[in-house]
C-alpha cells in the first residue's frame, strides 16, 4: 500500500497545515458543513468518528448533516445503531403517531445514542421535517443487526394488525428461537455444538412476508417496509450469532454486508434521485482494503460503497489525539468519561496535531499533492464503546492508508467525551428517549 518515498514526518505536517481549512472557534461546525459542499453530489455520504463517545463528532456530524439535508436533497440518515430502535427516532423526527410506546436505544452502550449531542441533532431534523410535505421530510434509519428479540417482536406486531392467520404461523417459525430470549449468543453455541438451527424457519418466514408483499403494502407501505426490514434483521442475526464461533472476520463480514444490504434498499425505497448520509466509526466508513482489517479478510460498508457507487460516494474520517472520551472498561461495564492518552509518535494523528492546527478539514479528493502524500502506511487509532488505555497499541491502533481510506478528515486536536442525557438508567437516559426533551 505504501509508495516508494515516505515524506518525512515534519514535512508531511507541514503540508497538512498548509492544505488544511482550519477551522475558526467560532461556529467552526457551519465553516465545516460548508466545506462539504464539495461532495454534495455525491449519492451516498459516510460520517465516521474514531470513537463512540465523542461530543465533537457527533456536533459536527449533525452540522454536515442539516446542511446536506437543507441544502443538497440528501433524504435518509442511516446510523450504526439497530433499525427498530432507530424506528422509533425517525417516528419521532417525522412527526408521525404514534410517539413513544417503544423506547429505543435502552441496551448497552445506551450513551452512544442517548447523548444530547444527537439529541440535538434529532430536534432540529424533526423541526426541518415539519416545514416539509411528507413525501420529501428526511428519514432516520438504523444499519445494525443487533436486535434478535425486537426485531421478532416487531414483525409479530405487525402480522396481529394486518393478517392473524399470518401471525400465527410467524410465532410458530420464530419459536424455535424464543428459548435464547436475551441470550442470542447461547443460540449460536449450541447450533455449532447439535448443528440444529433455526435458519429456514426465518429464511421461510421473511419469504412469505415477500409474497404478500402487493397485499401487505397496499395498506400501508412504511409499515411494511419496517416489518420487511425485521424480518430481515431476524435473518442476518441468526447468520451472525451462528457465525460467532467460526471467528471474527466472518461476522465482521456479515454485519457490514447486512448495513450495506440495508443502505441499497433505503435509496432503492426512496427511489433514482435518493441520496443518504451514514453515520458509523471510521473502521465501518473507511475503505477496507486500504487497511489492515483488509489483509485479515474484512470488508465494511465503505469499501462495499466504494465498489458499488465508484465517485458518487464520499468519505470522510474522523479523529483527535487527546481529551476525553465516553466509554466503558468492558462489555455491559458502566460508561465513565476517560482520559484520551496522546497520539503516538508513528501515528497519522500525531502528523495531524504536529500541523499545529486545533480544528480542520483536510480533503484530499481533487488534491493530488495531499493523496500523493498520504499515500503510505501508518498507524490509526480506534476506540469503541470500551477503552483500554493500558493496552492501547494493541487494542486500538491498526495500520491504515490514509490516501486510500477515506476522501477526508475532520480533525479536533482536544476533544470531550458526550454528555449523556439525565433520567433514569445506568447512562442516565430518560425513559421516554427522544420524546420527553
């Protein structure tokens, strides 16, 4: 990946500041949003971070994204985040009853949602959409494949309204997943272990759905779209729970062909001219292959774009080098705010804060000299929802070529960690999320 001649590390620093659109203190996220006007045309636009506890990205994100929306025809914001929970978000910013009978994002990580940061963000969206006839309000929608149980529980849901008889043979397929209730990693030992799965009765349930799919539509499109999108989450995850004890690459790769399976049927729904905006971290939104994740055989969402809509897909990477930073010691560990321990010295992070700049944009697409020069291999961080700052080169730094990764980079020298929203819950979460701000 890397070229013959690798730029010394104080004169690639030197053309990064001189390249750079520093970003001003004051309403530095507007300046950015406007300089994304550079790739307004494209069809789909990926929003990355570097963490998912950042309060900076998620400002800046939302920033970008009310302007592509306001000023470029952008319709659909997909987010890293599990589809009926975000049902209920784009219930929510589209105005439509009803409003807040399933609360959503209630899992860990809950603050990766349930932050003001994207709260924000939601309000001023639903603001947006009431100025709007229905047909061109913009739609919140989640890539994810996480929700087993609610997905089930949402095709279900659906069937009692629009066809019992149908429901009925539904409950009787998914049973053979009800015993793992909560417990979708379970269901994947004990396929690998008895080699029973539960595979054609979801496969044969989502293709009965498809062929009611006139009749079912018919009374109400977005209500079958949701329930069809379920029922295909049921599918993927029953894939990926199975796929967990055959390693990581193979459900790295079934998660990120499910959220790009997703991203197609979104535009397709919304039609020709549709165009999208993803929020996920930049492992999910940056070209694969340019990184070490593509010499382990793993594949994301970006590359998959970048396959299939060639220049008519933008991304753009997120970091920082210090400050804080929401996230948890372990899985289902409480979320504290940690200290973000400085960027390496081989780090691409450390050439961005060695530019001396606070807050830029850095785009590289029609700038030749900047991809030449970006073009070859260092190190890149990336933290989750855990941080392990003791661990830190092996847990979180990854080889990357940065050219080749991504179309640009926002960059914060400091950052700060989210702020959760107050209520109720072990991330302080109010239980009528986001209906009750």
């Amino acid at each position: 990946m890397a070229t013959a001649r690798v730029p010394a590390n104080a004169e690639l620093s030197d053309l990064i500041a001189g390249r750079s659109l520093p970003l001003p203190e004051s309403h530095p996220y507007d300046t950015l949003a406007e300089a994304l006007d550079e790739f307004s045309e494209a069809r789909v636009v990926l929003l990355g971070e570097c963490t998912h506890g950042t309060s900076e990205f998620y400002m800046a994100r939302a920033a970008i994204t009310r302007h592509l929306v306001d000023q470029h025809g952008f319709r659909i914001v997909a987010i890293e985040g599990d589809w009926p929970d975000a049902a209920e978000l784009d219930r929510y910013v589209r105005g439509r009853e009803p409003w807040g009978e399933r609360d959503a994002f209630v899992n860990f990580p809950r603050w990766m949602w349930r932050n003001r940061e994207f709260a924000d963000c939601l309000s001023a969206l639903r603001d947006w959409n009431a100025n709007q006839p229905a047909e061109e309000r913009v739609a919140v929608r989640g890539l994810d494949v996480y929700s087993l149980d609610k997905s089930i529980a949402e095709v279900l849901a659906y069937l009692d309204r629009v066809d019992k008889k149908a429901a009925a043979i539904a409950r009787e397929r998914y049973a053979c997943l009800s015993p793992y209730v909560g417990r979708p990693q379970i269901y994947g030992a004990q396929a690998m272990r008895t080699g029973r799965t539960c595979e054609d009765e979801v496969v044969r349930q989502l293709l009965d759905l498809l062929d009611q799919r006139l009749d079912y539509a018919m009374t109400d499109g977005d209500e079958f779209f949701d329930a069809e999108q379920n029922a295909r989450v049921v599918q993927a995850a029953e894939q990926y729970y199975r796929a967990m004890y055959h390693g990581s690459v193979s459900t790295w790769n079934l998660r990120d062909q499910h959220m790009f399976s997703t991203l197609l049927r979104l535009l397709e729904q919304a039609g020709p001219k549709s165009k999208a905006i993803v929020w996920a971290h930049n492992s999910h939104i940056g070209n694969a292959g340019a990184t070490g994740m593509g010499e382990r055989g793993e594949f994301n969402i970006g590359q998959l774009c970048r396959e299939h809509f060639g220049d008519a897909v933008a991304s753009i990477g997120f970091a920082t080098s210090t400050g804080t930073v929401m996230a948890a010691d372990d899985w289902g560990s409480a979320a504290k705010v940690k200290k973000v321990i400085p960027a390496r010295p081989d780090s691409w992070e450390r050439i961005f804060e060695d530019a001396g700049l606070t807050a830029s944009f850095t785009s590289w697409r029609k700038d030749n000299d900047v991809r030449k020069a970006l073009d070859q291999v260092r190190l890149e961080r990336a933290i989750g929802v855990i941080y392990r700052p003791e661990t830190e080169r092996w847990s979180h730094y990854f080889e990357a070529n940065l050219a080749h990764q991504f179309d640009g980079l926002v960059w914060f020298r400091e950052s700060s960690a989210v702020t959760p929203l107050p209520g109720k819950g072990p991330e302080g979460a109010p239980d009528t999320y986001p209906f009750g701000l």
